[in-house]
C-alpha cells in the first residue's frame, strides 16, 4: 500500500490542480473535483491512500 500527499495548488471549476509534497516535483495533476473532499480550498493538504483523497488535519 503506498500512500501520497498532495497539495491543491488551484481550482478551476469542476477540478483542481494538485501537487506532490513528498517527492520533488513540479508536476500538476489534475483530478476531478467528485474524487476530493468536498471542504478542500487551496492551499489544503491531502493524502491519497487506499484509492481514495483524505484532508490532512
């Protein structure tokens, strides 16, 4: 089971634009708005795990 953490970088209507935070890199993945939590904003911490985006608290 690998985990990842991303940061929402931008929202842009019906997606956001997501960063990796545990790697360096400077790719944006764009992930449709339905598969995040619905209280992200940018600038959030998320964790991706099990398939699945968690806010970090």
């Amino acid at each position: 089971m690998e985990t990842w953490y991303y940061e929402v970088v931008s929202i842009d209507g019906d997606y956001a634009n997501l960063r990796r935070t545990d790697i360096e890199s400077d790719d944006l993945k764009l992930v449709a708005r339905a598969l995040l939590p619905a209280e992200i904003y940018e600038g959030c911490k998320l964790k991706y795990e099990l398939l699945q985006y968690y806010m970090e608290s």
